[in-house]
C-alpha cells in the first residue's frame, strides 16, 4: 500500500500503463488500482509486472500484467485484445516506457573538456541515439494508436505522457534523451489537439530529478558518494533536493480526472522542486 496524495475515485475505469515494471510507472499504476481503477501494467519485464499484478490482487485490488514490447505494433495490438477480453476498453493511458541509453551519453559534459579514450559527443553510436529517439517517441506514439481507439469510440478518455525537465532546457551529456522528451511534449501538444473533438484530453508530467537505476551512475559513485553532477543539480533546485516518486502520484491522478481537470488538455505540468523556476541566481 502507498499513501495517496489525492482521493480521486477511479472505480470501474479501466487504466493502462506501459512501463509499469519500472519505479515510476509501477507506482503510478499502484496508485490507480488502490483508487478502484482496473489496471492493466504493460512492461517488456515480464516478471516485474506479474509480480506487481500479484501484489496487488492479494491486498484486494484489480490488476493484470502483461508482456509488452511498446515499439512492436502488432504485440501492443495482441496485449490490447487480451485487455479487452480481462478489463475492458481502455479509459485512461498512461505513456511511462522510455529511457535513456549509454551508447547515447556522452562521457564529458562539455567538448573543451574532451580527454583521450573518453566517449565525446563525435563518438556517439547512431544505433544508440535512434534506440532512445524511438523508445521514448514511437514508444508513447504506438501504444496511443493502439489504445486510444476505445477512446474515440467512447467519445471520451485521457491520455498521460511523461515528458522531462530535460524537454524544457537540455541537460549536458544526454542530448538524445533532452531531444526525445522535447519531443514527447509536442507529441502530446500536439495530440491534445488532434483529439480534441473527441472527448479525449492528453496531458503530460515533466518529472524533476529523481534518483532511479535509470541514472544512479551519472549522480553517484560506485561507493555512493556523490559525484559533482549532483551537487549541480542540487545548486540549482531552489528545494535542495531530489524529486520522489511518490511525489508524482498527485499530479498524476489529477489529470487523468475528468472531472478536477476536464477543460485541462495539452499541458506539460513540472514537478521539479522549482528547478524550472530558478535562474541560477
């Protein structure tokens, strides 16, 4: 069990979340199901999301698990059918999958500071820079083909991407990762618009700095102590501290309410401690 920051019920909606074998996707998709939500938690993990789907059926809540690859259309397609058949049509999707790669991260942060054998912005592998391009894009941009058609046959949905701060001004060494998600929150300016007309309103989140498996070695070292990158982004975060997870849950559930945020489509919403708010001085 988790505690909720928001009581907003959810009985009877049927919510899919893709990504939901990782930290922030399987809370998400926790705090739905203990809202009344049925859940369907969609990972490439196949044995993170049965585990959580078991968790949560054991303390009285729906959810079921499925292996899913997001850039494999036809499996989102299959996985769509199998939620259809144990939940229902889709009321809410919730874009989570995406990540970063290091085949697309730089080792220095600025190139006048390039050194011998280190992995500068000139050696980036191009097959790694297209597999975060296309597992954070056509990751929220196929599985919206495939579950938004309930939506538009319902004439009414919400559809959540999880952009970043790094779509608002990029970070240094991951500039495949800072383009990906800048483009994540034009997909969903864009689909805001698309589907307007449909009774679906498409939102995003832009997560601040959370410390995660995902980026654990660019903040600290091997002995856990921090490395200079983090006491940077600590300087510039007006809070002095990491985002939680936890603390995304609110922001999360409001939006994918159609009642407390029915005229609200098309936002990117910052949870970031106010690092977007400060100018450094």
């Amino acid at each position: 069990m988790i505690q909720l920051p928001i009581n907003i019920d959810y009985t009877g909606k049927v919510v899919v979340v893709t990504g939901a074998g990782g930290l922030i996707c399987g809370a998400m998709a926790r705090a739905f199901a203990q809202s009344g939500a049925k859940v369907a938690a969609l990972d490439l993990n196949e044995d993170a999301v049965k585990k959580l789907a078991d968790e949560l059926k054991s303390e009285g809540f729906i959810c079921e698990g499925y292996k899913a690859n997001v850039l494999d259309k036809a499996v989102l397609e299959e996985v769509h059918q199998a939620v259809i058949a144990d939940l229902g049509e889709c009321d809410i999707l919730v874009n989570g999958a995406g990540g970063n790669n290091p085949r697309a991260t730089t080792d220095n942060e600025y190139q006048h500071e390039a050194f011998e054998g280190c992995k500068s912005f000139f050696d980036l592998a191009p097959d790694g820079i297209d597999f975060v391009f296309k597992l954070n894009f056509q990751g929220a941009l196929l599985p919206t083909q495939v579950f938004a058609k309930d939506m538009v046959a319902k004439k009414k949905g919400c559809i959540l991407n999880i952009s970043s701060m790094n779509s608002y001004t990029p970070l240094t060494k991951i500039p495949a990762y800072s383009a990906a998600k800048a483009a994540i929150s034009n997909f969903t300016q864009w689909l805001a618009t698309h589907f307007a007309g449909t009774g679906i309103r498409c939102n995003a989140i832009a997560p601040g700095f959370l410390v995660s498996a995902q980026n654990y070695s660019l903040l600290f070292n091997e002995d856990g102590t921090p490395k200079p990158r983090s006491a940077k982004i600590l300087a510039g975060t007006p809070m002095g501290r990491f985002v939680d997870a936890s603390e995304l849950l609110g922001g999360t559930l409001f939006l994918c309410d159609d009642k407390s945020a029915s005229a609200i489509s098309g936002i990117v919403l910052p949870i970031d401690c106010g690092f977007s708010a400060y100018s450094g001085v």
